[in-house]
C-alpha cells in the first residue's frame, strides 16, 4: 500500500526493497515513541509519509541542508522603531 | 500585536514547493521571503527562481546544503536580480550559474538582519508582522515522521540543519503556534506546513531568524 500510495517502482524481490523495508519497520517503531508524548488533540502526530523508506542518515542527506551560524542576540526595537 | 497573523491572508505567499531529493532548503527559504516581501511592497506576488540561489551563490554547495545568512549576504552584496521561476526553473540539482543582463528585471534585495530570538518569541512575532514572512533554521530531524498538528517535542535547539519560512503565527487556542512554509510538498505535514508551538525555542525556531528588506 505505501508503495502504491507513493509511486514507489522498487521490486518485492529486490535489494532496494529489503532495504526499504527495513527503514520502514523502524519508522513505524519510531512513530510509536513520538506519539507517546502527547495526548492534546491539537498536537503533533507522527506517522507513516513519503519519507517513511528511508533511513534517517539518508532523510537527513537528501533533505535537511542548512548550516547553521550563529546570529546575534536580538536587543529590543531601537527608539526610532 | 495581533492574536492571529498570517500573510498568507495577505496574498502575500507563494504556494508550496518541492525541494525534491536536493539540499536545498537555504535556498527556498530565501527566495520565498524575498518574493513575499516584494508583493507585501505592493508588487504582484510572483514566484522568483529558486534555481538562481542554489546554481550562483558560489559561497553556498548548491545541493548539498548552504545557509542562509550566506545567500542573503551574496544577495545583498553582489545586488544579483533574481528572475522568475519560470525564466529559471528549479532543476533539483546544481547547475552552472546562468547570468543575465544588466538591464534583465528582477528582484534584488538591499538589506537584511539577523536575529538569536531565544527567549523573546513574543519580539519575532513583531518582525514578522512589521517586515514580512522570517527565515529560519530549525531542527527538523523528527519531522523526517511529521504528519500535521502543533510540534512541542521531539527537537532540539541549537542544532539546526534544516531552512523554512515562517509566514504567521496563531495564539487563540489552548497552544499559541508558529505557521511555517517547508519546502516538502503538500503532501507533507499540514498540506506542506508545519506548526511549532511558540515559546520555549521549539526546533530552535528562533535561534537564527533573518528578515529581509528590498
């Protein structure tokens, strides 16, 4: 159903799928603990999205590319603002 | 201050876009201010080329990441005009940087600041309401399993890795959040945008915050 909902074209039989399928068993175990936290109903919910067959290391490669520097502490509006 | 504000009310953002599998967050971010900015200054809102950041900001790796604070200063420094997307479309890769002329339109950016807003949320709010929609660098490793509502866990400060764009902010109900543009799709979080409860640095939404100004 995943790879149907995400156009997902890695065969059953193949070595992507097993690792697939690997990165999307311990996302469901994942989604498990980030959803114990809170019980509000207006709070985050963690579950099963198109990043969901991917490691971590692999997620953090292809999608997370910022560097951070450092900013200076704000100081409160100037008189003139 | 308002108890609600979203530009996207305003007319003032650009739909949601798709970064693909390219590490180019830094650069969606920016140009989506800018391009905010510019139609908040009462210009037709247009999507400007995100393209144009990730192939020509020499200081910054295209896609294998940049910051922010980087881009702006090469924005602001070299006066570059950014074109439209379509005139410089998003390829997800790093191309070689395409030059236009001189007398080419564009938008080119004459300032920017930026800001640790740690521990007054409450003066961001202000920024973003006075200048426009803020860049920001977050911690979103966790996101990887977002799925939509207000984030208050599971993200640190201070190890941000990942650019968005904060276009309101919404302090009605029971948890005061922040609206941020992320640049996933709208298939991801809430139809591409994520909450981030106000208050306490959440994801370090407010260690480095950039607003800009044309």
């Amino acid at each position: 159903a995943f790879r149907k909902q995400f156009h997902r074209t890695y065969e059953v039989s193949s070595e992507e799928f097993s690792r697939r399928h690997l990165s999307f068993q311990r996302a469901t175990i994942r989604h498990t603990y980030l959803n114990s936290f809170s019980t509000e109903t207006q709070s985050a919910k963690y579950g099963i999205n198109q990043f969901s067959d991917l490691s971590q290391e692999e997620f953090r490669d292809l999608y997370l590319g910022a560097v951070y520097e450092r900013a200076p502490l704000f100081s409160g509006l100037s008189v003139k603002e | 201050l308002p108890d609600k504000f979203d530009w996207r009310d305003k007319a003032a953002v650009a739909p949601v876009q798709d970064q693909q599998a390219c590490g180019s967050c830094w650069a969606f971010s920016v140009v989506g201010a800018i391009q905010s900015v510019h139609a908040i200054g009462g210009s037709q809102l247009e999507q400007l080329s995100v393209q144009q950041v990730v192939d020509c900001s020499y200081q910054n790796a295209g896609c294998n990441g940049g910051s922010t604070t980087r881009a702006l200063n090469w924005l602001k420094q070299t006066r570059m005009k950014l074109v439209t997307q379509s005139e410089y479309p998003y390829k997800a890769k790093t191309e070689i940087c395409h030059f236009f002329s001189q007398s080419h339109s564009g938008v080119a950016i004459k300032n920017f600041t930026t800001h640790d807003f740690s521990g007054q949320e409450k003066a961001m709010m202000g920024q973003l309401v006075q200048y426009g929609p803020l860049v920001a660098i977050v911690d979103a490793v966790s996101w990887q399993d977002y799925l939509g509502g207000i984030i208050q866990h599971h993200c640190s400060s201070q190890w941000s890795n990942h650019a968005i764009l904060i276009v309101g902010y919404d302090t009605t109900g029971d948890i005061p959040y922040w609206i941020v543009q992320n640049s996933w799709g709208t298939r991801w979080g809430n139809e591409g945008y994520v909450y981030i409860k106000i208050g306490g640095n959440i994801c370090g939404i407010a260690d480095s915050v950039a607003a800009v100004f044309l």
